[in-house]
C-alpha cells in the first residue's frame, strides 16, 4: 500500500510539473483522475448536482490558472482539490438563497478501475478511524466537514463552548491523520 501510495505522489508532481508548462494532457489526466472526488465533495455539501458541477469547474480552473498554488509537501493532491472543493462549496452554500426544496437528482461518475481499489481501502481506513474516534469529536467533524459550519456556529448549534469544539475538530483530525498514516 505504502509503495502505490508513493506511485500516486510521483505521478501527481509529475503531472503538477507538466501543468505549469501549460501542458493540456496534463490537466486533463488530473481532471480524469480526481473530478469524481471533486463532485463527490461538493455534491455532498450542496446537494444540488447543477451547483456541483459549477464547483468542479471551478476548482479544476483555479488548478489551470495557478498550479503554483499547490504546494506537494502539505498534503496529496487528491486531498488538496478535495479540501477547495469543499471550500467553494461552502462559499456557494452561503450565497444561496433560501430556496424550495426540489427533488434531488444523482448522477454517477465513471472511476478509473485503477485507482478504485487504492480509493476503496483509503475510504475504508478512514470509516475504521472514525469509528474509533469518540462521539462528541466525530459529530463536531462532520458538522465541519459535511455541513460546512464553521467552530462558532457548530458551538452555537450543540450549546457546547467555542474553545471545545476547536480542540475536538482539532483532535479528531490528529487521531485521523495518525490512522491514515499507518499501514
């Protein structure tokens, strides 16, 4: 697992390399690679698939536009496109204006089956961790990460004090970075 994973990081700076030449083949082997994950994020924040697909536009743009912009020695970049997903989603989540509800529309992604399995033992390790994180964390972690509320309105949704929910988001994402590094 250790060795794919080290394959992944390779083929990604080499790609991160080839996209600040403006290399198009570049971009579109990341867009091939990662637009699922990118949609997945923000259709599950927005829950709208037309706001979904303006993200995913968005995200992979801001990449073209700026691959400087990543930084390889803080993270994947899987996970760095998840995390702007996730932002951006939020932002237009807090844009929108109070709607009627419709009906919900899902629309599968085509995977690259070479890279599904790495994906499905990653998504597994991180359902085992959070597993074993303690209630009151994980509830705080997906208020942040699925809901998109920022520390003071997860504070004011759960009665519990700022300072406490700061440090269980905070140790959660420890207990979970620890668990994902692991073998």
């Amino acid at each position: 697992m250790q060795n794919a994973e080290s394959k992944e990081v390779g083929k990604d700076a080499a790609l991160i390399h080839r996209l600040r030449a403006s290399d198009e083949a570049a971009m579109e082997q990341i867009y091939d690679r990662y637009s699922g994950i990118v949609y997945s994020v923000a259709l599950r924040v927005l829950n709208d698939t037309g706001a979904a697909e303006d993200v995913l536009q968005e995200v992979f743009l801001q990449l073209w536009r700026n691959p400087d912009v990543f930084d390889s020695s803080r993270g994947s970049l899987g996970a760095w496109l998840a995390v702007i997903a996730r932002n951006r989603a939020i932002d237009a989540l807090r844009k929108r204006r109070p709607e009627t509800e419709v009906e919900n529309v899902v629309l599968s992604v085509d995977c690259d089956l070479e890279n599904e399995t790495g994906r499905k033992i990653s998504i597994e390790k991180a359902r085992a961790a959070l597993a074993k994180i303690p209630p009151e964390q994980r509830k705080a972690l997906e208020l942040a990460f699925f809901q998109g509320l920022t520390h003071t309105e997860i504070a004011t949704k759960t009665g519990e004090p700022l300072g406490t929910i700061k440090t269980r988001i905070r140790t959660a994402l420890m207990a979970l970075r620890k668990a994902m590094a692991e073998k």
